[in-house]
C-alpha cells in the first residue's frame, strides 16, 4: 500500500512539473498585437506585388504606372503582355524571338513597347543592351527620357533594387546603368545605329502621316534601314518587337510579310493583327474600356474606306480604280445653301510655259467653295459634327493672259470682300502667287497655300467626304465637266479642278477660328455668275 502511495505520487510531482514548465513557456512567449499581424500581413502582400511586377510586364505596368490618368486595361493590352513575357522566357533559355504586333492609333502600344518595356528588361537583364527605333529621332529620345526616369522612380526601386544609372552617361539617346553593362539607346529611323547593339530590338510606328506612307522613295528608305541598319544590330540572342500601326501594303510590315513567305531564311515574326473593329469583340470595339463606340464610328467616317483599313483595322489595302468617287454627289438649287457659310476662291492658273503649249494645255480654274460641319444623322449615333464640302461655282477656261486677269478681277469684285482668295505656292507654281497677287493688288489679298505634299497626298483628306455622300454642289453647267474630271481623278488628263478644289480646302483650314467654325453672317452672294458679260 505504502509503494503505492509512492507511485502515485511520483506521476503528480512529473505531471505539475510538466505542465509547470508549459506555462512558463506560453508567459514568456511573445504576444502579437493586431497592428502587428496587419503590417506583416501588408508586407507579405507588398513582397508579392513586388514579385508579379519583376515576373510578368503587366504587372510591371501596373506597379510602375506614372501618369496621373489611370492605367486601362484591354484584352489586346493583355494579350502583347503576354507575348512580351513569352519573349522574355524565351530569351532566358536562350532563344531569340521575332514579333509583330499590328495595333491601331491611340491604343497604348508605345506605353507597352517603348516607355515600359525597356525598364523592366534592364531591370531582369542590367547587362543587356536595349535599342528603340522610331520615324522621328525626337520621340524615340522622349520614349527614353520616359524610360530613363522611371529607372529612377521609387516604385522601379522597390522592384530592382540595385539598378541605378550611370550619371557620367545619361544622355536621352544613350543611357548606362552605373556599374554593369547595360544601356539604353534611341535613334530615328534611318539615323545613326553603328556601334550599337540590342537584346532587345523595339521599332515603334515607322510612318509619321500619310504622306510618308504613299511615297515610295521613303518606304524604300525606311525598308534599307530596317533591314541594313536596324536587324543587323541584333545579338545571337535577341529579342525583336516591331509595334506599329500600319499604313501601307508595302511598309515594313507589309514588306516583312512578303519576305517570310519569299525567303526561308529571314527571321520568322509571329505576326499578330488587333483591328479596331470586330464582330467577335464583345463590344464589337477593341478598346471599349477607354473609347465609346461613336469614338471608332467618327473615326471611320472621317478616315473613308481606304485610311479604316489601315489605320484602324490593321489591314491596309491597295488603292482600287479612282481615288475619289462621286456617285454620292448631290446638286443643289440656290434654294438650298445653307446660311452663314464662309466661302473661299481657289485659284489654279495654268500660268507655266509647259502647261500653256503642250497638246493638250491646262486650265485656269477659279472654284468657289465651303466647308459647313454637320453632325450625321441620330441612326449612326456618331455624336460628333463631320465636314460637308460645298461647291458654289467653278471658273475654268484657257485664256490668254490678259483676258485670264481681266475674269479674275471681275470675279473677285463679284465675289465681294468676304470672300478669300488664295493660290498655291510651290515648286514650278511659285511665279503663280506672285501673278495672282500682282493681279489683285488694291483690290484684294491673297492667301499663299504651300502644299504639304504632292496633289495625289493632298487629295487624302476629301476622299471620305466624297465617299459618305458629302460633297454639294450648287446647279450650274459646269457641274458635269467637274463631275467628270474628279472621277478620273489620277487616271484622266487633267487635274487643274482637282487642283483648285484641294487648294481650297486647305485654305479654308487656315482661316481663323479653324477649319468649320464658318461664323460669317454677311448675305449670301446673289445667283448668276453664268449671266455677267465678260
């Protein structure tokens, strides 16, 4: 019994001990206050953040974000990231990658490609090198002014730490980071690329306007620099974007497309096209997040068949039969023309010593006309007001120099005081202002017009109004032989109406308070040009 008891209490004295030594251990155990939880909590969710942002561009693009307007997001900014980060992977294990990314204006690709993008390589890659391509010298160093500060952002810091630049070279066109190999150049098109070498090759749009589009000379330019200049930069392994909105069949997208397909050994681009505009778009619209429908519809309107192919749905197309087509022409009578517009003459002289003996000489041409801007009808929900073309009368005769001066004073005293006068001046037609204006002198001013192009890059602009059906022409004989001449429009033997009418146009574009804002209110002219005795 006595044994017993002793047992027993040997297992009481182990047991208090035991659980003696357990509560001092949870007393001097450290208790977490809920602050405390919810700092490591933020921290731990911070380190992730920070982590997605060095693995995956978008959320680079997210973490980094510096303008002050927010950052949205579209399927087809989902999809290029995505891309990009496959390029990046891919360039990891030691293959070169070559994409082309076909994305309309105004859809935040340079964001991606050329502000973004460059940072985040360097800061994965700091002794790489990256090469940015533009049209212009000037935004290729903007995009890497952009890029260079944000290198020095604090949000950059959080995610790469141990990249700084280089304060002994940190130029726009060409940035180091400070003690490694990496850098940053930027060049235009064309510029000087010698001496430097990429990683990771961008070539962000490659066309500034259309008129750099349409001129063969400057695509056979920029092609010999893409090809001569700008692909023989690369390293042995490389990454190559070309991220741009096409504008010609024979671009360099377009050129790239047929070189794939003609030579097995050039670089195989995965070639990938985001048009503006498709059924299989929930919204029917690309960027819905950003743009309202009416956006894209204005936007086709104003740009006709031929820009919307290119511009907005990617797929630029081959200019078919005339240029401008005029099926859609109304006549009106007096009657009809609308109040208030101001009007402008435009005048074409066949002034040069080539037009006036070759078989078949030029015209002179005088053509009264107006811009009126209207907004369409409710149905295509546009919301935004679009140029109507009014053409009143049009002067057009081969006349010997002194009857030719003695028509286009009385015109213009015909005309009155509110109406402008103006002429081109340019090349071969320089001698034609200073004619106009000796002709003038005392009684009216004349407006030089220096055509930015060529006629067949000027016309550009009115094709969609003649296309929508917005082209007016007042009653008149001359209504056909203009109809005619337009139609034939770089196919027919003369061009002076072509002439006169896009001079026109863009004289209007310079009158104060901008093309269409017609505030004159003087009386309409009275009809009857056709009946004065000259």
């Amino acid at each position: 019994m006595g044994r017993l008891r002793l047992i027993m209490s040997l297992i009481l004295a182990c047991f208090l001990m035991t659980n003696s030594t357990n509560l001092s251990a949870l007393q001097k155990k450290p208790v977490t206050s809920p602050k405390i939880k919810k700092h490591r909590i933020r921290a731990s969710f911070e380190s992730v953040r920070e982590e997605q942002a060095r693995r995956h561009h978008l959320r680079f693009m997210q973490y980094c974000w510096q303008k002050e307007t927010p950052f949205i997001i579209g399927c087809h900014t989902r999809i290029i990231c995505e891309k990009i980060d496959n390029a990046i992977q891919q360039y990891r294990i030691g293959q070169s990658s070559f994409l082309i990314l076909k994305v309309p204006f105004r859809h935040g690709k340079s964001d991606i490609a050329s502000r973004y993008l460059p940072p985040h390589f360097l800061g994965l890659f700091p002794d790489e090198e990256v090469l940015l391509i533009t049209y212009s010298a000037g935004l290729a160093h903007d995009f890497s002014r952009f890029a260079r500060t944000l290198v020095r952002a604090d949000q950059y810091k959080a995610i790469f730490s141990k990249i700084n630049l280089d304060r002994d070279a940190a130029a726009v066109q060409h940035w180091q980071l400070a003690d490694r190999m990496g850098a940053m150049n930027a060049a235009g098109l064309g510029g000087i690329m010698t001496g430097r070498g990429y990683s990771l090759g961008i070539l962000d749009d490659y066309h500034k306007n259309r008129q750099e589009a349409e001129s063969a000379t400057i695509r056979e330019r920029n092609w010999d620099s893409f090809t001569n200049d700008f692909l023989t930069r690369r390293s042995p392994v490389s990454i190559t974007i070309i991220l741009a909105t096409p504008w010609h069949v024979d671009d360099i997208i377009g050129r790239a497309e047929k070189a794939m397909k003609a030579d097995p050994d050039f670089p195989t681009f995965e070639l990938i096209t985001f048009p503006a505009m498709d059924d299989e778009y929930p919204s029917g619209y690309l960027f819905s997040e950003r743009f309202p429908d009416n956006w894209y519809r204005s936007q086709a309107a104003a740009l006709g068949t031929y820009g919307t192919a290119s511009l907005l749905q990617c797929n630029p197309v081959s200019r078919s039969g005339n240029i401008l087509k005029t099926d859609k022409v109304k006549i009106h009578e007096i009657e009809d023309l609308p109040p208030g517009l101001r009007w402008a003459r435009a005048w074409d002289l066949a002034s040069t010593e080539k037009q006036l003996v070759k078989e078949d000489p030029d015209y002179t041409v005088g053509m009264l006309l107006a811009i009126e801007w209207r907004l369409p009808p409710e149905e295509l929900n546009i919301g935004e007001k679009i140029p109507h073309l009014w053409i009143r009368d049009v002067m057009r005769g081969r006349w010997a120099a002194p009857e030719r001066d003695r028509r286009i004073i009385q015109i213009a005293k015909i005309d009155g005081p509110g109406v402008r006068v103006g002429t081109e001046s340019v090349a071969g037609y320089k001698d034609t202002y200073e004619r106009l204006a000796e002709i003038l002198k005392g009684i009216r001013s004349v407006a030089k017009i220096t055509p930015p192009a060529d006629l067949l890059i000027r016309v550009n602009p009115l094709e969609p109004i003649f296309e929508a059906g917005n082209v007016h022409l007042l009653r008149g004989d001359w209504n056909q032989t203009l109809l005619q001449e337009i139609g034939e429009y770089n196919s027919g033997s003369h061009d002076d109406q072509v002439a006169a009418m896009v001079t026109g146009w863009e004289m209007i574009g310079t009158l104060a308070g901008f093309l269409g804002k017609q505030v004159t209110k003087r009386k309409p002219i009275t009809a009857g040009y056709r009946d004065m005795k000259f």
